[in-house]
C-alpha cells in the first residue's frame, strides 16, 4: 500500500518544516544556517570568505554522514555569523573533492583565509567538531 503524492502537505511552523503523510509525522531541521556549496561557488563561498568556514563533504547514500548531519546542522546555528559552515556533495560536485584530496566521507574541512586550517575524516562527536572550530576563532 503506497502513500499517494495527494495525501502529503507541509506545514511551516517556526522554521521547522513538518510533514505529515497520513497519520505519520517527521520534523526536519531548519538548514538556513548551512549553506550548500558546489564547484561553481566554492571560491566564492569559502576561499573568499572573510570568516572561517567548515565544509561538510557528503553524499546522500552515505550512513555516516546522515548520522553527522544534525550534529553540522546544529553547530551551524550556534557559530552563526562567526564560522559559515557548509555542505558540498560529492556525487553532485567531483572536482572540489578531489582538489583537496578528499578520500572518504564524511570528511570535514576547516578554512580561514583561503587556506585549510584543519581536517576531520568519519563520523566524530560533536565536542571534537566543536573543538576544531573554536580553534579558529
């Protein structure tokens, strides 16, 4: 038994995006604090940022990034206008992941003035991504 397209809607509530399909009902966190970054704007984005920026590289089949997701997600609202923090997906941009050298995901970059300050390979704890940030401040 399949749930048709109709019977989907989305109610926006305080920056949280809630969809209910029959009686089921799923909360996804706000993303306006990430910022989704590809080849085409990564110099602009984060080599030419005038704050130090995390990048997130990731892709949709990827466990571990799912799992890290919330974990970006919230530490992009509590450095907001202090660190941008950004998530570029591999599949959808090759070129970038491969300039850096990136082998396996999740891998997560930090820049400051064009130029890579630190990096995390896999899925870590908040606290350690915390940490690498707050370096940079």
């Amino acid at each position: 038994m399949g749930v048709e397209f109709a019977d989907c809607r989305r109610l926006y509530y305080k920056k949280e995006v809630i969809i209910t399909i029959g009686k089921r009902e799923s909360k996804m966190a706000d993303e306006s604090s990430l910022i989704h970054v590809n080849d085409k704007n990564f110099a602009s984005e984060v080599l030419n940022s005038t704050i130090p920026v995390l990048v997130d590289f990731w892709a949709t089949w990827c466990g571990p990034c799912r799992s890290i997701s919330p974990i970006v997600e919230e530490l992009a609202k509590e450095f907001t206008g202090k660190v941008k923090v950004t998530k570029l997906n591999v599949d959808e941009s090759p070129a970038t992941p491969s300039q850096y050298g990136v082998r396996g995901i999740p891998t997560l970059i930090l820049f400051k003035g064009g130029k890579i300050l630190d990096q995390i390979v896999g899925a870590v704890p908040k606290a350690r991504l915390k940490s690498m940030i707050e370096k940079a401040l």
